[in-house]
C-alpha cells in the first residue's frame, strides 16, 4: 500500500516534469520561429534570420540606413557662368603700336585684368586667357576657350583711330560642313550667332548708357569664328587724338565697369531665358 | 747714285697719291652725309588708259571711321580686268595723296585684279601696301570694306573677294583683319552699312 502511493507519486511527479520540459521546449520552439534574438546566440545568426525586424527598430547604436525615407540629397547651388577675356596679341607679337612707348598687348592685358575684378564683382567667374605676356596662336586661344566651355567669350583689342568703341561680332557668311558631332573648324562659330549678336547688342547698349561712343559691327577676325560659344571682340580706341588716354588708369577703369555692365545683363537675360 | 728725272717722277706720283687719297675721303664724307632714297615711292604701274568714266568709290576716314561714297572721275580699259584694276588703281591715288583721309604708303599700290571665276575677284597687293597699314580692328575693316565695296558696285555679278600680298596668302592685314578667307560681298554690304555716316 505504502509502495503503491509511493509509486504513484514518482509517477505524477514525472508525467509533471516532462509535461513542464515539452512546455519549456515549445516555448522555444516558438521563440525561435518568431525570431527573437537570444543572448547567448551568434549576433550574425540573428541578424541575418531577421532582417526586417532590425530595420524597423534599429538599434540606435547602429548606423543602419533608414530605408522608409528616400534619401535627401542636398541641392547644388546653380554654376557661376564663366566669362572667358582675351587679351588679344601678346610676346613677340606685338599688335599695333599705339605709340613709341604703348603696345596694344600691354593694354588689352591691363584692361583684362580690371574686367576679371568689376566681374568677380558682379558674382561672375573670369578667367584671362593669357595671363603674361605670352606668345599665344588665335587657334590655342580658341582650343584653350572651347575647352572651358564659357557663357561668354570676350577679345580685347585697342587702335589709335578715334573712330569710337566697336563691339564686334564673326563675318560668317554661311556655315561650313558638318559631320555629326564634327564642326568646320573656320565657321564653328556659325549656330552661336544669335547668343553673339545678343551678347554685342547689351555691352553696345552699356557703353552708350556710360556716355561713350560704341558702334555694333561684324569683323573677319580671328579667333572669333572658332569659338563655340557666344563671343565677341571690344576695340578700345582714344575719345581724341591723344592715344596715351588707352593706357590711363581712370580711362580702363570707366570701360571696364561699362563692359562689366553688358556682359553682367546679358548673362542674367540668359539665363532667365534657360 | 739716283738718277735726278726718276727722283723727280717718284716725288710726282707720291704727291698724286696724297691729292687722290683726300680726294675720295672728301667724296665719301659728302655721300654719307647725303640724304639716302631708301626705297622707290612712286608708282610702278603703267598709267590708265581709255574713255574717262564717272564712277563710285567707297573711300575710308579714320577719324570718325567711316566709309563714304564718292564720285570721281577716272579713265577706265573696256576690258572686264583692266576695268577692275584701273578702279583700284584710282582709289589708291587717292589714300597715298597728300590730304589723305586714311593715309597708306606712297608705295602702295595694286599689283593686279584677277576674275578668277564668274563670281570671284582675287586682289593682289604690294607689300608696301601692307606695310604702310594703320593696325586694328576698324582701320583694317575700312582699307577691306573700300577695296572690296568698290568693286562690288561697279563690276556687277561678283560675289566673293579673296586679297593677296604679292602673290602670296596672308594671313591678316596688319595684325587683325583675316585675309585667309574669302570676303563675301552680301556680308561686306551689311558692314559697309554699319560704316556708312549715321543720318
């Protein structure tokens, strides 16, 4: 008897214990088909069994991209245009000899150098294309021009006739043969006529609104038809006879701002029109 | 002993030699103190002939820079060519007078007018032509502008003119105009507008 109530207690006492360990193992069972990461387990295991959990609650020690918000890119600000100035002639070429002691080099790089500041003023990006008293061929101040791809390209030219300011654009008569992507190197200039004409028309309006005397003409001159972006050519000349008024301070500076002005109007009215 | 007549002769010629010697000295001082013609000014062309004609020219002013029509009277050749040159020719006279309004060289002068095709007009020009050019944009553009605007309006049916330098291409004016390319007549008319006194 006692025997048989002893019995029936190991008994109970078993069924009980493997009742509570399969209960134990099911509960594990499903704990690791919900995915929650264990301690002891490897943290790459749990990672790579649950994925989406980790991403929805990243631990804020972890530099996980956040994949519910496209990402913001910040917005570049819109390029400054470029404004490329030559200063016609240069080294042992001279151009014209304006008097016993002024070269036209030495005056186109003077005023070249007032341009690029009263630009840099203005919020536009110049670059001289020579900088030094350089020997340059119009086609490399053409190449060197191209490959920059400016919003305007300016040659700066000076005489000693008073015949006024001109602001010159290409004598292009038609445009010469084309390739595909390959352009007559003589007339490449010739599509970008009407930006050049545009471009003339605002420095020509500048001037005369500075009270100077500036006339709108085309020229066979070179490099302006190689150029393939708007272009045009400034020949300063004297208000009277006195040819030493090219190489005056206050004189370059006047033309300067003036032409500054045009090229600053006809940027923004391209722009706008973009 | 010296014989007396050959000591007299020897004493001769030495003196001879003496008087020569200063003689040249004097003439080479005089002739580089004179004045040297360095180079032949005047015209080398042979003088127009045939019925004197009135006709236009387009002549340039540098100091307001501009170009104006003007008439004057000149003998011209019946032939097409020689019509082209004596054009030129007179114009010339008038940009190497004296009173000129765009002064170029006392040499300068056309070499000749080709009409190579219906519609083409090659000039030839001297070098003095070259020489003598006022360099620059404008300057160069009227010396063209003239040129070709005058053939433009008294030889009918051209259409491009290309500018040579005795004989040879070259490739600006005086430092800025191109004279690589063809100069059309359509495009020469829109300057020559440009250039033309304002009203």
């Amino acid at each position: 008897m006692l025997w048989n109530s002893a019995s029936r207690r190991v008994k109970v006492s078993l069924y009980q214990g493997a009742a509570s360990a399969g209960a134990l193992l099911f509960a594990l069972a499903v704990i690791a088909a919900q995915g929650v990461p264990l301690s002891g387990a490897p943290q790459g295991q749990a990672q790579s069994a649950t994925p989406t959990l980790q991403s929805s609650q990243p631990s804020p020690n972890q530099a996980v991209p956040d994949q519910t918000l496209p990402p913001v890119q910040p917005v570049p600000a819109p390029p400054k245009p470029l404004v490329m100035i030559d200063p016609a002639h240069g080294g042992s070429e001279s151009g014209a000899v304006l008097n016993p002691t002024i070269l036209e080099k030495d005056v186109t790089l003077a005023l070249a150098r007032r341009l690029r500041i009263d630009l840099g003023a203005r919020g536009f990006v110049a670059e001289l294309v020579r900088d030094s008293d350089v020997n340059l061929s119009t086609d490399d101040r053409a190449a060197k021009t191209n490959a920059a791809h400016p919003a305007l390209y300016v040659c700066l030219h000076a005489t000693s006739e008073s015949g006024g300011i001109g602001i010159y654009t290409p004598m292009l008569a038609e445009s010469g043969e084309t390739s595909g992507p390959f352009v007559d190197w003589n007339t490449a200039q010739f599509s970008f006529l009407p930006a050049s004409r545009a471009a003339q028309q605002e420095i020509a309006g500048a001037m005369q609104k500075s009270g100077m005397l500036a006339r709108s003409l085309t020229a066979a001159l070179r490099p302006l038809g190689n150029v393939t972006n708007a272009a045009v050519a400034v020949e300063l000349a004297p208000t009277k006879a006195d040819v030493s008024q090219l190489s005056a301070a206050d004189f370059q500076q006047n033309i300067s701002a003036a032409l500054a002005n045009g090229i600053a109007q006809f940027l923004s009215t391209s722009r706008a029109l973009r | 002993m010296i014989p007396r007549q050959f000591l007299i002769t020897v004493t001769l010629l030495f003196a001879l030699t003496i008087a020569m010697s200063v003689y040249v000295w004097q003439l080479r001082r005089r002739e580089i103190r004179a004045p040297r013609l360095t180079e032949k000014t005047e015209h080398v062309a042979p003088p127009m002939s045939g019925a004197v004609e009135q006709v236009t020219v387009y002549v340039a002013y540098d100091s307001p820079g501009e170009l104006r029509a003007q008439s004057i009277s000149i003998p011209l050749a019946a032939g097409r060519q020689q019509r082209a040159e004596g054009l030129l020719r007179g114009l010339m006279r008038i940009y190497t007078a004296k009173d000129s309004t765009h002064p170029l060289a006392p040499g300068a002068e056309i070499r000749g007018v080709f009409l190579v095709d219906p519609g083409l007009a090659v000039i030839d020009v001297n070098s003095a032509f070259v020489e003598g050019q006022v360099s620059g944009v404008l300057p160069e553009e009227l010396t063209i502008a003239s040129l070709v605007q005058t053939l433009a309006t008294n030889m009918p049916g051209l259409t491009r003119v290309k500018i040579l330098v005795d004989g040879k291409e070259q490739e600006t004016l005086a430092g800025h105009a191109d004279l690589t390319a063809f100069y059309d007549l359509q495009q020469i008319a829109e300057l020559v507008k440009g250039l033309s006194p304002q009203q």
